[in-house]
C-alpha cells in the first residue's frame, strides 16, 4: 500500500534561518497548471545554462550554504539528483533537498481541473455538433456563457493551485530542509532555493512571513553576438484536502519614539516597505515618557508578542536621540526584550553608507585601505558628526570642519565627539576660500555633509588640488557642493585623479541599508542598531553586490 498524504502544516525554524532565493534561467513548471497557454518549449531548454552552472559554483563558494533546495516539478527525484546543479552540491559537499507539493494533494486538486476540462471539451463539442448541423437552438447562447464560465473555472483554480497551495508546499520543504542540518550547524543557517522566476515574490513573502531572513538573488545577462470569481477550493471537503495549519499571526509592530515635534514621513514610509504592519508615532518624546512607553508595551503583547515589536529613536538633536534610545535599552528586562534602531534623521544610516562607498571607491581604484588615509570632513551636523566618528574608529586622522560657527565652536564639537566615542577627532575653522583649499590639499578624502544649496568647492579649486584624491557628498540640492559632480555621478573624474561620488549614489546606499535595517530588526526580536551596527550593514550590502559578478555570454558563429 503506497505512502499516505502529508499533512501541510508550516511551522517557523528552531533556529534563525536565512535564505537566498537565487532566480533560475526558466520555471520548473507543472504542465497541468500552465493556464495562460504558454508557449511551448523543448524540454532540453529547461536545464541550468553553463553560465548560470558557474555563477552558482561561485556564488556557493562565496556565502557558504548550509543546505539547498529547488522544485521538483515534474521531474523524478532520480532525474533530479542527476541534474547539473545537484552535481554541483554534490561536489562541494552541500545538503541538496527536491521540495514541491506533495504528490498526493497535486492528484486531488488536478482532478477537479480535469473534470472541468472534460465538461469543457463536452461543450464545446456539442456547440460544434450545432454549428455543423446549421441548426438554431435557443440553448446555443447559454452553452457559450457556460464554456467562458468552465474557462474561467479552469484558469483560477489552476492559479490559486500554482501560486498559493503550491508555494506553501515548496516554503514547508524549504524549512523541512533546514531542520535536516540544524543539529549539525550553528545558530544561524544559511540556505539556497534555487526558484522560479514565477515564484520568487511569492515565496519571498511566504518565507518573511515565518520568520525566515529572505535575499532575493536575480543574475543578470548580458550578451554579445560576434559577426551580426471562483470557488474556493480550500472550502472543499473532501479527506485528502491539504490543510495549512498555522498559528495566528501576531502583527508587527514598530514604535517610532520621536524626540522633534514631526516625525520624518520618510522613516515612516520605509518601515512600512520593510514589512511593519503598524507604525505608531509619538512625538516630543523625553527620556521619562520612553520609559513609560516602552513598559506599556512590553507588557501589553507578552514575552512572544514583544519579539514582534520594535523601537526606532529619531529625531534631529542626536544627543536628545541616544539618550531615548539608551533609556529603551535599559528598561526593558528578559524575557521583554527586543529590537532597538537608533537613526537621527537618518543621520547614522547616511554617514555609514558615505563611509562605506569611500572604502568601495579606494579599492576599486586600487588605493590602500581607507584606514591610513587623512579625511577631512565638512560639516558639524549629524551626518558629519557620526562620519568623523566612522572614520577615527578606522584609524584614519580625521578632521571636522565648520564653515561659518567660529574656531571654538569647532573646537567644543570635536572634544565633546572624542569624549563621549573615545576618538580622537580635530576641529577646524574654515570660512574662506583658502583655508578650506589648504584642508583639501592636506586631506586623501574629503566628505561633504554642510547644509543643502551650499557650494564650498568650485572648479578653480579643483585644478589645484594634488593627486589622488576622492570626494564624497550627500548634497542633493543645487547648487551643489562640489562644481563637476552632480548627484548621479559615481566615481566621476573630476580632474585627472581626482574622482567624486555624488548624492544620489550615498542615498541609494542610505535607503538599501535603512531597508535593510528595518527587516532584520523586525525578524530578529532582539539587538541594538547604532550607527557602527549600520556601517558593517552598509558594508555587507557593497560585499553583496560584489560577490554578484553580472555574467557575459559571448555566442560565436560557427
């Protein structure tokens, strides 16, 4: 007597489980779920490319899985632990697992899709019949309302077979597979699904939605050529019928304690991208009304509810901010503890990515490490505050630079910074032109974080700077900072030696680490985010996208 049906019942990991979903060349399809008539294809075409086969040798190297997964499809498990991509695990010593809807519930529910295709093929059979006979019949206009019904019937339980019932089998053999190699492996588990294209947002969702940490991973060609409404079938009672038994999601919720009179629509924005289901905002927060916050909500939602919960400080006086965000720490108490993110006005989130694309800059331009290098940073704010920092942290001599607020401001700004973050950071008055061109000339990298619309660089100082040299700024607003560099430009050549990264390309590392940010502190249910937190994020982003070479195809003609 053959194997009984499994049960469909998804439980989250025992133990935190990141996944990257690495898109595929082609879907590894059902044939009887192809409802938007696609195109058909020899099935020689439905195996991994040479390229894709080496990319994924590296990319296995690179990040070091503890197991793997794909969809079956319509292959045996033989054919399958027979393909190229399982030669592959197989060679470099990695758990490789076959995950799909159980063979059991694909037959049931494909059952009832045949018997609507058998209904259909009878109507339409008998609409022929008619036509062939010439013959009128008042029942010719209903049977063609009934063959659109039948194809409607056809095509959305075929959708909602494929893109919900299947993806929910394929997330359970996903974490199936990771509790296989749990016993063996350390807290953290890293896998790889290697996913269909149709599927990777779906399973994205699925897998977040229990607590899996998700990367999506999408390899990108270039190449060359030398020379030239419905029934719900869920509803269906029937004692095959695959049930989903999960428990009852609790929300995410992230606080936003702001310490200004306006919390930033910005932040607001993202954490809700970044998959919070509530987002409470209050506003002209002091140290004694976090405190009392912060208890009503730890024990409102309980030791599991408070997991789901999350703390983000901003505001615009980074002082007022870290005193907030240490008061949280310190309140909450095992078991009540959990996600702290601390971003000024996003000012610790833009500083690490200006620091960070700094670092990228020098090696792809094969300079030394960033950490002997002299920087002079323009701008006493929170963004130059928290960069200068950055900076002395990586042993770099590091100067801040006030363009208008006078020698002892400058100099009150630097002591307080090296006192409260034990660096040696140096002020520097510079309110003309040649003092600022003096601390250009002594520096190897020059950020720029002053107020929007402020020009401190134009092009008759850039012709006498020496050589090299790299600028870095977070202006957005004309007229700009640096004369030659408009936001877009990234690594622009500014003079011989002399490159500029722009606006634009700090932000958009800004936003992927604040993205980033959020994510893992809402799936993590614990830690403290700070800006040394968002800069090895910042850097982990860059180290990504490098370990993610774009693959070339040259095709040759014989």
């Amino acid at each position: 007597m053959g194997s009984k049906m499994e049960t469909l019942e998804i439980k989250s990991p025992t133990k935190k489980v990141k996944v990257f979903l690495v898109e595929k060349e082609y879907d590894e399809s059902i044939s009887e779920l192809r409802h938007n008539l696609e195109e058909w294809k020899p099935k020689l075409l439905q195996r991994p490319s040479p390229s894709f086969q080496r990319f994924l040798r590296r990319f296995i190297l690179n990040n070091k899985p503890h197991f793997a997964t794909e969809e079956l499809g319509e292959r045996t498990k033989e054919e399958f632990y027979q393909s190229p991509l399982a030669k592959i695990f197989r060679e470099l010593n990695i758990p490789f697992f076959p995950v799909d809807i159980d063979d059991y519930a694909k037959s049931y529910l494909l059952s009832e899709i045949d018997e609507l295709k058998e209904q259909l093929n009878s109507t339409l059979k008998r609409i022929k019949e008619m036509e062939n006979q010439k013959v009128q019949n008042e029942n010719l206009e209903y049977l063609t309302e009934y063959v659109r019904y039948l194809e409607y019937e056809i095509e959305h339980k075929s959708e909602q077979i494929d893109r919900e019932v299947r993806v929910n089998w394929i997330a359970k053999g996903i974490i199936d597979s990771s509790e296989k190699v749990a016993k063996d492996s350390e807290d953290e588990l890293v896998g790889i699904h290697i996913c269909s294209p149709s599927y990777m947002t779906l399973l994205e969702k699925k897998l977040d939605a229990l607590g899996v940490y998700v990367r999506q991973v999408k390899v990108k060609y270039s190449y060359s050529l030398e020379g030239k409404d419905y029934h719900d079938i869920r509803s269906i009672n029937v004692k095959v019928k695959p049930i989903i038994k999960s428990s009852k999601r609790l929300p995410y919720i992230l606080f936003f304690l702001n310490t200004d009179e306006i919390a930033s629509p910005f932040d607001v924005c993202m954490a809700y991208d970044a998959g919070f289901d509530v987002v409470n905002t209050y506003n002209n927060v002091s140290v004694d009304l976090a405190k009392r916050l912060v208890q009503d909500a730890m024990f409102s939602r309980g030791p599991k509810g408070i997991k789901r919960t999350c703390f983000f400080i901003g505001g615009r006086d980074v002082e007022k901010v870290e005193k907030v965000a240490s008061t949280v720490k310190d309140t909450m108490m095992s078991p009540f503890k959990t996600s702290v993110i601390v971003d000024p006005r996003g000012a610790y989130t833009t500083a690490a990515a200006m620091v960070a694309k700094a670092e990228e800059a020098l090696r792809k331009k094969g300079f030394k490490d960033l950490s002997d290098k002299t920087c002079a940073v323009f701008g006493t704010g929170p963004v130059g505050r928290i960069a200068s920092v950055l900076l002395s942290k990586l042993g770099c001599k590091t100067f801040i630079v006030s363009l208008v607020s006078g020698q002892a401001y400058v100099a009150n700004v630097a002591n307080n910074i090296n006192r409260k973050y034990s660096v040696f950071v140096k002020g520097v008055f510079a309110p003309t032109k040649a003092e600022r061109l003096k601390i250009m000339l002594d520096s190897d990298v020059v950020f720029t974080a002053v107020a929007p619309g402020t020009k401190i660089v134009d092009g008759d100082m850039l012709d006498k700077l020496n050589i090299p040299k790299l600028f870095i700024d977070v202006n957005a607003v004309p007229p700009y900072t640096i004369e030659r560099l408009q936001p877009k430009d990234e690594l622009k050549e500014l003079k011989p030696g002399v490159y500029g990264i722009g606006a634009l390309v700090v932000g958009d590392l800004k936003y992927r680490t604040e993205m980033e940010l959020l994510r893992r502190a809402r799936l993590s249910g614990g830690g403290f985010y700070d800006f040394n937190y968002c800069f090895n994020l910042a850097r982990e982003i860059l180290k990504e996208k490098e370990l993610l070479p774009e693959i070339s195809v040259t095709l040759r003609r014989i």
